[in-house]
C-alpha cells in the first residue's frame, strides 16, 4: 500500500532541509517543495532529492497567461517531478495550457493538479474581496474542480471536508491532495480546517500534506509514522464496510 503521507518541506534552505530528512535514515518519503525552498535553492535542490528516489510534489502554484504557464511548465517537466500545481483560477485555458507544457517535456509521469480556493479563503473573502456573491465556497470548489478535470488535470488541492464530494463530480480517480491534517489534540497553527488522518481516509483523500506535526515534532519520524498507521487503519475499516 502506498504510503499517502506527503511531507512538507517549508523550511529555508537546503541544509536545514537535509538536517530534517536525515532523520529518515535511508527511507526516501513523498515531500513538498514550496515556494520558500525552491525560491531559495532552485532546481538543483529538487534534482537532489529526485537523485535520491524521494517522490517529489513542486508546490509553486502557477498562475499566469496560458503562454508562459506553458513554458514554465515546460521547464519544470525537465526536473522528473511527481506532482505540481497551478491555480484554477487561472482558467480553462490555462490549466490546459499547463498540462500540454507538462506533455511537450515529456513528463507523462508528472501530475497536474489544481489549487481550488485555498483554504485561508472564507466566505467573507470569497463574497467581500472576490465578489464572488452569488456561490459558496463549497459550490465554487467543486466548479473549479469539474473545470480543472475538463481541462485534462489530474486532480485538486483541497481541504478533507471537500474530498468526498469533489469525488462524486470528478469520479474517484480525481486526485484529491489535503492538507490541514492534524492528529487529534494537536497544535493547529493557523489552519482554520483541519482533519484527523482517520478522517482524511474516511473522506476519501488521496495524499495528505503534513507540514509542521511532523517538521516541528521532536520524533518526526514516529509523528509520520503515526500518521501513516492511523489513516490505514481506518482506510482499511472503511473498505470492508464498503465490501460488506
Ligand atoms: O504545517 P502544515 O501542516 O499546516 O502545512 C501545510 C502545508 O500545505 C504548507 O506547506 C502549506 O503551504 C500547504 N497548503 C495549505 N493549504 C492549501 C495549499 C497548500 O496549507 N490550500
């Protein structure tokens, strides 16, 4: 069974980030790699990891015309990358665009998935900033989801609480990436919706981002691996109700 833990990787340069994965001892677990990192080591770092077999998600969330979102993904297609994303709110075109960049590289292998609305946007926002007034935030997730799939992307960053239903409009092969995953009674930060990996399960997530429960613990290993044994266990609990 995979494992559908993706570590966050939101530290400041690439000898604090080693620091941290040296504790894995030889296990080469799913990262991401945000803006802080890549903004600060380039490429080079995420070639790094790759020659070292951990999967790699480049969270830059490109948005932009469809020309240059093209190219950048051109560009990024060449690091042999596992997943990376653009914001839906760039449009059909140019997610598209960003998918056909992706392919002209080569990288069959690279998902594409799309940034709904991030999870620090509330309604208030939504209605206030955006004047998106006639549609809630859950009605314009799923849209951008449905958008996001008809423009051939692989799948969508989304809050737990989303999961399930994005996968009854996109089919259960859309990806759902989640992050805002806390074990129960621990820290969470400043995210305003949070799930346990029990429930990420439940709610049919297919990766969960876990950045600072795991990067800030004392033990990071035994914290993912905590993670990881919880939310199969009660993967595990659900298929058989579902087999029953
Ligand atoms: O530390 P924590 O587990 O909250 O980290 C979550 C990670 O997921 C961070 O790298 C954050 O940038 C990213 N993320 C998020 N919400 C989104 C998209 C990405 O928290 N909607």
């Amino acid at each position: 069974m995979e494992n559908p833990v993706i570590i966050a990787l939101d530290f400041e340069n690439a000898k604090k980030t080693k620091a941290f994965l040296a504790s894995f001892e030889g296990r080469s677990p799913y990262v991401k790699v945000g803006m802080e990192l890549f903004y600060a080591e380039g490429a080079s770092f995420v070639s790094w990891l790759k020659e070292r077999n951990f999967r790699v998600f480049l969270d830059l969330k490109l948005h932009d015309i469809p020309t240059t979102v093209h190219k950048a993904m051109k560009v990024l297609g060449g690091l042999n990358i596992d997943m990376v994303n653009v914001h839906a709110a760039g449009g059909f075109a140019m997610m598209k665009a960003a998918k056909d960049g992706l392919i002209a590289a080569g990288a069959h292998q690279t998902k594409l998935i799309a940034v709904t609305q991030l999870t620090s946007t509330t309604e208030k926002v939504l209605k206030e900033e955006l004047l998106i007034k006639d549609h809630n935030l859950n009605d314009c997730v799923s849209h951008y989801a449905k958008l996001a799939k008809h423009a051939g992307l692989d799948g969508v960053v989304c809050s737990v609480q989303e999961a399930s239903s994005i996968k009854n409009v996109c089919g259960e092969d859309f990806l759902t990436v989640t992050p805002g995953i806390r074990l129960s009674g621990s820290e969470t930060h400043d995210q305003a919706r949070i799930a346990t990996p029990a429930e990420a399960a439940m709610k049919k997530s297919d990766y969960m981002v876990v950045g600072r429960s795991i990067t800030g613990a004392e033990e990071p290993v035994s914290i993912y691996n905590e993670i990881f044994n919880e939310w199969r266990e009660s993967y595990e609990n659900n298929r058989f109700q579902t087999l029953a």
